[in-house]
C-alpha cells in the first residue's frame, strides 16, 4: 500500500467537497435567493439586493477555491515528480487551477467592484457579459473537478 494514501485521501475529500460547493452554490442556493417571490410572500428581495447576496457568498467561497487551486497544484506537481503522470489527470487539474483563479481572483472581484458601483452598472452589458462569463467558469470548474476526482479514484485503485 502506498505510504501517503491519507493525503491521497485528504485530497480526494477536498475535491469532492469543492464539486459539492459549486453544485450547492450553482444549482440550490442562487435559484432560491434569486426567486424569493416564488417562496415567501411579505417579504421580497429584488434582484440587485439579490446579487449583492450571492455576490457575497461567492466572495466567501473564494477563499476554499483559493485553497483548492493551491492544493490541487502542490499535490499534482508532487505526483508529477514521482512519476505519477497521467493525461487526464494533468488536464483536469490544469482546468481546475485555471477556472478556480479566474473565479476567485476575476470574476467576483469584478462582479463586487460593478455592484458596489450601484444598479445601473449591474444593469451594463459589461456586466451582463462579466456574469456570463463567471456562470461558465463556474460550470467548467464543476466538470473539472468531477473528472479529476473520478481520474484520481481510478489511479488511487490501481496503486
């Protein structure tokens, strides 16, 4: 058995807990905070107060994926020089640093700059676009993960 399958396992964890908070983020927290009139009836958020919300939440997850991007580099480039190398698993977590320091370190910098700006910049084309764009990142991150996670549970059976 090889002697570091805790880290393995730590790093396992950590990825599935990061595919976790991205699906919980993207499908089951921006859809309720986004629709509040479908759920309450006296007291209504609109949508800029709502982006203002998510937007901090995205803030705050900023930090995991941060750590993430930091951990996922560090340990594929350990694994890397002990000649576990793999394609997929390269890839995977070239995307996943990638599309994690875009998130965190463009998109919702950008995206709090526009909303501390007021409403009619989030009302911009340019925000639209920025918005789009982060929604994306967020989505390729998601695949990212999963495949690196499924790639590494797969090679961590063959070891």
């Amino acid at each position: 058995m090889k002697k570091n399958i805790y880290i393995d396992f730590i790093y396992l964890i950590i990825l599935a807990a990061s595919f976790g908070g991205v699906m919980v983020l993207g499908a089951l927290v921006a859809p309720v905070i986004f629709h509040t009139d479908r759920i309450v009836s006296e007291v209504l958020i609109d949508h800029y107060n709502a982006g203002i919300i998510m937007g901090e939440m995205f803030h705050r997850f900023s930090y995991w994926v941060y750590f993430l991007a930091t951990f996922v580099v560090l340990y594929e480039a350990i694994s890397y020089k002990s000649g576990f190398r793999d394609a997929i698993t390269l890839a995977s977590a070239v995307i996943v640093a990638g599309t994690s320091l875009m998130f965190s370190a463009v998109y919702s910098p950008r995206i709090l700059e526009m909303q501390a700006m007021g409403r009619e910049a989030t009302q911009s084309d340019t925000f639209e676009q920025i918005h789009i764009a982060s929604e994306i990142d967020f989505k390729v991150l998601a695949v990212a993960l999963i495949v690196l996670f499924v790639r590494r549970l797969m090679l961590l059976r063959t070891v």
